[in-house]
C-alpha cells in the first residue's frame, strides 16, 4: 500500500483563560499548526498525518490537554504521498 498523507481541519474550543498554555502544547505536537486564535478561546488548526488513525491520535492528544473543551474535526482530506510532488497545473 502507498503511503498517504491526511490533512485535518480541526476547530479546538479552550478555556480562554488557558489558550496561551494550550496554544503551547500544540506547537510541540507534530505536525500541528495553529492559524488562528479567538479571545473566547477558538483556535483553528491544522493536522497533518500519515493515516485516519494517527489524525485521531492527534486529536485525542489535543483533547487531554488541560483547558480544551473540545475538539471537532471539520475538515479532511487524504491522498497518495506522492501527489505532494506533483506540479500542479
């Protein structure tokens, strides 16, 4: 099997308070990053991995942090590893 890539748009709701902290956390997370910030405690961010499973991981790790509320995934999307080299049109 070829290997993939999986993107994943996530919405994670913080306790506003703990943002800075958690915004933090999920810059030592691999592959994560954060877009966008909201004083009531919204984040937009982004995952990248090498399954549906390790994307999963990645967001229940998000979810154990202190001060995250929750964690939705809004976004998806997979695709052969090798279609990151193509030239696009």
């Amino acid at each position: 099997m070829a290997a993939e890539i999986h993107i994943a748009g996530v919405i994670v709701h913080a306790r506003p308070a703990q943002t800075a902290d958690i915004r933090a956390q999920l810059a030592l997370l691999p592959h994560a990053i954060v877009h966008a910030v909201e004083d009531d405690g919204r984040m937009v961010v982004t995952l990248e991995a090498e399954s549906a499973p390790r994307t999963l991981d990645a967001m229940d790790a998000i979810r154990a942090l202190p001060g995250v509320l929750n964690v939705a995934l809004v976004y998806q999307h997979a695709e052969p590893a090798t279609a990151m080299d193509e030239e696009m049109p």
